[in-house]
C-alpha cells in the first residue's frame, strides 16, 4: 500500500528544551557558585603562600587543591608534609577532619547526578561550601547538571587561586594578617544564610549549638567527632518523633 504524505511518519526533531539545558545549567551554577567561589579566592590565596613559605615548590599547592581539595585539612596537611610525618599519621588526620562529609551525604543530591563518572566525581568534590549550597530552597529544584557544574566551579576557584597563590607568594608580605580569617568568614556567612532557609525552624540551629557545647565540655579532644555524631543522633530521634505524631484532623 502506498502510503501518502499525510501519513508519512514526521521527521524525528530535538526537544527546543532540551537545545543548550547544558550550556544554561552550567551558567545557571556559575551564577549561583560565584559569591562562595570568590569566598574561596583569599583563602586559596593564603594556602598558596603557606606551601611557598614553608619551603614546598609551588606545584604543591596545585596538587594538593586538585588531588586532595579538603580545605582545612589541606592547611594541616602542609605541616604534615613539612614534619614528615608518617603516612599511618596522615591518615588518621584526614580521618578525623573530613569525617562530617560522611554525614553531608546523607542528605546531599547526589541521586539528582548522572553517570558513574558524574558521581564519582560529586562525592569526591563534596565540601562544605557545596553542600551549603546544594541545601537551600532553591537548591532543591536543581537537576544534576546544575550541581555537578556548581561543584566543578568551587572546585576550580579552589585549585586557581591556590595555584595563583603559591606563585604569588614571595610577593605578599609576612605582616599581612587577616588571611587566616576567610574560612571563618566563609562559614559565618553559610550559616546566616541556611539559618534564613530555615523559617523560623529555630530547633536545628539550638540543637546544633547544644551538640557543640557538650562535646566542648565533655571531651574537648574530639570536640568535632563528638558533636557531628550527637548532633546526627538528634536529628535522627527528632525525625522519628515529628514522623511518628499522629496527624490531626
């Protein structure tokens, strides 16, 4: 039977939405990445100078933002390197600094992340900042381009200006202060904003600064451990009683 050209099968076209999503989620994650990443520049700035001045060669500090990107315990692991210290010692630090990633990923969108490679590559560059950001309400509507080209750009701020920082180094002079401030800076301001993502939820912020006094008080030696496990554990006992209260009619 011929078939004539009204019932002709239709060409198949590409879905107008789906025509440059990437290029736009990746400039719709640089707009979002970009007050944090410059948050990241002073402070990569200040970790290039460290490894410069305490006698590692410049590639250093690129290596350790590329390979490690842990921030503060990049900072520790400097002085790690400079002591010598033995790999088992180096372990534990890492062990102990990075531990609360493992609890940023229970509620991170990794499942929003495509691919093995994406994944992979999203767990490795979970950090504080990322999980920030990932976390607020408009976050929540993100698709898993979006946060994968967030966490590549904080990722990329990182690595530059510690690189830029290294390189820079013999020119910032030793009475400069302040520097050593902008990671604490960096979090006063992540927390401002998650504590106006909360809507007057005021029980997570008081149980986290309960977490945090008890494990100041009881053991101040594992101050971070204690408090990250005992304010998970509050968490967790706080969503069993809102989930298991009967509804009212």
């Amino acid at each position: 039977m011929r078939i004539r050209p009204a019932d002709a099968v239709p060409a198949v076209r590409p879905d107008p939405g789906l025509v440059g999503r990437a290029p736009s989620e990746a400039r719709a994650a640089f707009r979002a990445s970009l007050s944090v990443g410059l948050g990241f520049v002073p402070l990569g700035l200040a970790f290039g100078a460290l490894v410069v001045q305490s006698g590692l060669g410049w590639w250093w500090a690129g290596l350790s933002a590329v390979v490690a990107f842990g921030g503060s315990f990049e900072f520790l692991l400097i002085g790690l390197v400079v002591a010598v210290a033995p790999l088992a010692s180096v372990a534990v630090a890492a062990l102990m600094v990075n531990l609360r990633h493992v609890f940023y990923a229970l509620s991170f969108p990794l499942h929003r992340v495509e691919g093995r490679l994406g994944k992979a590559y999203s767990t490795f560059a979970l950090c504080d900042e990322a999980y920030a950001l990932a976390s607020t309400e408009q976050a929540r509507s993100w698709p898993g381009p979006r946060v994968l080209w967030m966490q590549c750009y904080l990722h990329l701020y990182w690595a530059g200006s510690a690189v830029a920082g290294a390189l820079l180094g013999s020119l910032i002079p030793e009475g400069v202060t302040g520097l050593d401030f902008a990671l604490t800076a960096l979090f006063t301001v992540l927390a401002l904003d998650a504590l106006r993502e909360l809507r007057g939820d005021l029980p997570v912020p008081l149980l986290a600064a309960l977490s945090a006094l008890v494990a100041r008080v009881l053991f101040p030696g594992e101050m971070l451990l204690v408090a990250f496990a005992l304010f998970t554990s509050l968490l967790m006992a706080r969503r069993l009683m809102t989930t298991g209260r009967p509804s009212r009619a």
